[in-house]
C-alpha cells in the first residue's frame, strides 16, 4: 500500500526558498507542505480538512546562518530547498492541464485545494 503523503500535489506558493535566519539548534519547527500556509515556509494549520500533514523539522545542532528552507514543497529533502523548483512551472501547469479532475476545478467548493495537481481556486 503506498504512502498517500506521496501521490499528494501541493500548491506551489512561491518558485524559490524562504532564506530563514536566527534558527536555534534542536528547535522543532513544522514545515508546511500543502502550499497553503500564509507564513511560509511554516504551517499555520491551513491545510485542515485536506489529506496534508506538516513535516515536523529539527534544527540540526550544527548551527547555520542561513537555512534555504524549500517554499515550492517539490523539494527531495525537505524542507530544505534542492533547487527542484527550477523548471518547475511548465511541470506544474502540465499538472494542472492534465489533472483528471479538472473538470471539477471550477466546482471545488469547500475544498481548498485538488489534492491530485495543486490546483487553489482563487489563490
């Protein structure tokens, strides 16, 4: 049975990393991974009534500066940014053209986003 958090789409709510700073080491911080949070890159609890989950993220204990924390929730080592969302666009427009419930984009209703491409209503 294969992981339902795998075959999810988020939102991409920016093409780039959040550069974040003043991190403490061993600080638990709750990276958003449906795209719909409004405090990027965290989770504000947005992704209520959707299959989503927050990616709960330890700050390593080796300090750094600056953490290039992913912001367009493609990335392969979450949350930190490996540049996936370079090229990113085309795929998600692709995404969204081909979603095979797009017909019922427009319809979305209580739903905040479709689960199967990313898609937001009025984002």
């Amino acid at each position: 049975m294969s992981d339902p958090q795998l075959t999810l789409k988020p939102h991409v709510p920016t093409y780039g990393p959040c550069s974040i700073r003043d991190l403490k080491p061993g600080e638990v911080k709750l990276w958003c991974t449906c795209g719909l949070s409004k405090k990027q890159p965290w989770c504000d609890g947005s992704h209520k009534d959707t299959s989503f989950r927050p990616l709960k993220w330890t700050v390593p204990e080796r300090a750094q500066t600056v953490y290039l924390i992913c912001a367009c929730k493609y990335t392969k080592r979450p949350p930190i940014c490996d540049a996936t969302h370079i090229g990113l666009t085309c795929t998600i427009r692709e995404q969204i053209e081909g979603c095979p419930l797009k017909q019922e984009h427009s319809n979305i209703g209580e739903k905040k986003l479709c689960e199967q491409c990313g898609f937001v209503p009025d984002w």
